[in-house]
C-alpha cells in the first residue's frame, strides 16, 4: 500500500432528515458506515465516521480527500446538499443506500460515484482506485458519468461474505464516546421473504447471511448492560439459527439488559424460541402484521395469510412477556374504514404499540414498479412512511391521511396511555406516552403538508 493512499483522508456520513418521524424518540445509527470503517481501518486508512443526527454540520467534512455519503429515500435531500457542499469545496464524494443504488443517475447530479447495493468491497476498492489515479472500470457496482457526461456501470458486485465482514467500529466516529458504543447489533443479512413494499431483498438479497455467534458475542459485550436493538431486517427468519445465538448467549453470560428485534408472523410456532427469548430477556419484538384484510397480504406477498395468524402470534408473544409492536401498511385499495378497523384490531389483540402507515412505494422495490406513474409528488422528503404520497384507490389522500392520523391518535389517547400498564411490561405507560406526544408533534410540523394533501399538488 502507498504513502500516497496511506494519506487519503476519508469521512463516512449517515445522512438524517431533521424532521420528525416514528423512530425520532429511539435513534440508533445504522451498522453499515461503522462496517465500512472497520474495513478501511483494516486497510490501513484513516476514516472518521460522521452521524448527521448527533448534530453534525456541514463544515466538519472540509478538508476531507473522500467523503462516502449513506442515505435512505427520506434523507436523501440532506445527503444531497451535503454532497453538494462537499463538491464545491473540491472533495470526492461517493454515494451509497437504497436511494442511490436504485436512482442512480439522479445521485450522480450531486456526486462523483455511486456504490450500487452492498459496498463492503466496492467502497474500498473504489478509494484505492482514486488515490493511485487509476480507472474504476473494472470494479463492479459503480455508477459514474464518464468526461463526455455519459453514465457508465460496471456492472454488478457479488455478494458479500458477510460472515468475515469486521465488526462496526463506532469508536471512529469523533461524536461516539467509546464508553457508550450504540446499543446496535445486527447479526444478518438478507431476508427469505420478497414483500412487495420493501427494498432490503432488492439490495441484500434473499439468501440469508449470518456472522458468526463468538463475533456477536464480541459486539454484544461493551454494551451488554443496556437495552440492545438486533438491528436485523428478520432476526428470526431462520429459527435454529436464533435459538443457536440466543443458547450461546445464555452459555457464554453475554445476555444483555434487555433486547429487541424484527421478526415475521409465524416464528413464534417455535416454542423452545419463544421459551430463549423470554430467558434471554427479550422485551419487545417488532411484527410486520401489514393488514387485516387477506386479499392486502396476498398483495404485499407476505407469509402469513390472515389477521388470525398475527393475533396468535402477539398471544404467544405476550404469554411469554414480551411486547410487540405492531406495524401495518396501509394499501392503495384500502379505505378510511380500514384505517378503523386495524386500531380495532390493535386494540382488540392488546398490542403494546403501533404504527400505521400509508403504502410507500420506495425505489428498488415492486411497488415502487407498479405505482411510480401515481405519485402525488417527488419530494423524497415525505417518503418516510409516514405521509401518504400516492393517490389511494377508494378515496382522497386528504382523507386517508386524516384517517390514519385520527385512528393513531386514539391507540394513543391519554386515556388509554393511563391503562397501559401490564405485569411484566410496564414499560408500555412510557411508551405510549412517547407515541401520544411524537404524534402531536408531527402534526404540528406537517399542518403545510396536510393542507396541501386538502387543496391539491
């Protein structure tokens, strides 16, 4: 390795919208711009790691050589005027994320390249490629705009062997104390699951990659006495495999505080799973229910079939105390009676928390294919599922939007935050609390956007 990229100075970026959102109160940084460090560091460079939701600006990334911008859809529009920023100030900036590898061509208006999917090997091959001034023609899963302004690709990169990936090193970050590491572990890769709303499968693919237990085990330990999220898109997708972890966790006193996950309706059939994450002190877990109606499921291609297999699912769940939160998509096919009918149901199952939200056809998925030509506007800003942006089928998107926000407010009326309370999950009065007050917030904020959706785009 040369003294030339030895002296390349190198900032990841999570970009964040400063807007308020479903997860404003419950923040973590995602893993992959910490991976990514790792990897670097492992090749010798220096990279800092800058969150844009720690109250990072703008003027931090002067005087960096290469600045790799990671970005979902709602973000984008930050990631961009940061990227701008950085361009003016004479840097090489690189663009990552869903929103990218699947709008390539619009991210290249504000960047030099684009990592399109994963980028554990892109990424660092695409620095070395800068600091020896070579061609990137012959790395796989790039976008650029050739001098005469055409955009080539070269075609796309393999999967990545997730299992000898490093672990995320937060300590890179100058805004991370390394006595408070993110209570974040994410354990795979992938889902087994094509659901048509969701873009993970798009970019990581469905077969499903594990790293290895010790490794988990080794993230696990400076965090080990605070409540960890398993940030993985299907924690118990392959059930051996989690009872394998969870067993190992037990064995080798690595259980942390508390946890919580993502998991599918029909994990729960496992009981010797169901009996691990109760030992193992699992608090609450996040259950994609989508819809109560069958002909929706089929539509959004999820597993289960009905709202009868989610009801057993959350009763399971809870006759080992353990929360659920409830997440549900509303469809292009769906009404205001619908949006009623799921916080009947919501109600009905007990379900600890909720979130309802319109359909939202991100880029890179099949919905995105199908309803791209119905879309109220573009401004990728709202596309964080909780404004409606396409135009439903059985009513006005003032309506829906309205319906939504009504139904929201009664789950998390002050009323019913005061009955909250549960053995063994009293966490749920906090939590509710939490729901009622970000609720109240985003309406606040969105007032402009709500009488825009009455008025018309």
């Amino acid at each position: 390795m040369g003294d030339s990229l030895k002296h390349k100075k190198i900032a990841l970026v999570e970009a964040s919208s400063r807007s308020t959102h479903v997860y404003s109160m419950t923040y973590l940084p995602r893993v992959g711009i910490p991976t990514m460090g790792a990897i670097l560091k492992g090749l010798g460079h220096k990279c800092d790691l800058w969150f844009q939701a720690m109250s990072m600006t703008a003027d931090r990334l002067r005087g960096y050589d290469i600045v790799g911008i990671g970005s979902l859809s709602s973000t984008i529009s930050e990631a961009y005027r940061l990227a701008d920023f950085i361009r003016d100030a004479g840097g090489v900036v690189v663009m990552g994320g869903p929103h990218a590898t699947f709008l390539p061509e619009e991210a290249l208006a504000h960047c030099n390249y684009v990592v399109i999917g994963e980028g554990d090997v892109t990424f660092p091959a695409l620095v070395q490629a800068i600091a020896e001034d070579a061609p990137p023609d012959n790395i796989p899963g790039l976008g650029y705009r050739a001098p005469d302004g055409s955009v080539r690709y070269t075609g796309p990169a393999k999967t990545v062997d997730y299992e000898n990936l490093p672990s995320p090193d937060f300590t890179l970050s100058p805004q991370v104390r390394p006595e408070r590491i993110p209570p974040i572990v994410a354990t795979s890769r992938g889902c087994p699951h094509n659901c048509t709303f969701c873009s993970v499968t798009a970019i990581f693919g469905r077969r499903y990659r594990f790293k290895r237990n010790d490794q988990v085990i080794a993230e696990l330990r400076p965090i080990q006495n605070r409540s960890v999220c398993f940030g993985d898109d299907n924690f118990c997708a392959n059930p051996a495999r989690t009872k394998s972890l969870l067993q190992d966790l037990i064995a080798h006193k690595a259980v942390p505080r508390r946890w919580s996950g993502q998991m599918c309706v029909g994990a729960e059939e496992d009981d010797d799973l169901l009996d691990l994450m109760q030992k193992t002190r699992c608090r609450i877990m996040y259950i994609g229910v989508e819809s109560i109606k069958p002909e929706t499921l089929k539509q959004f291609r999820k597993a289960h079939k009905d709202a009868d297999a989610a009801g057993r699912c959350i009763e399971r769940l809870h006759g080992h105390d353990i929360g659920v939160h409830g997440m549900f998509v509303v469809g292009l096919d769906d009404d205001e009676g619908t949006v009623r009918e799921i916080v009947d149901y919501a109600i009905g199952c007990d379900l600890d928390t909720i979130q309802i939200f319109p359909l939202i056809p991100f880029p890179g998925t099949a919905a995105y294919e199908k309803h791209k030509g119905e879309f109220l506007h573009r401004d990728w800003d709202y596309f964080d599922g909780m404004h409606v942006v396409v135009k439903p089928h059985k009513c006005s998107a003032y309506d829906l939007q309205m319906a939504i926000l009504r139904e929201m407010r009664r789950f998390y009326s002050l009323n019913r935050i005061l009955r909250a309370y549960r053995s063994k999950r009293g966490w749920r009065v906090k939590y509710r609390a939490g729901g009622h007050f970000l609720l109240r917030r985003w309406i606040d904020e969105n007032a402009g956007y709500i009488e825009r959706l009455r008025t018309g785009f």
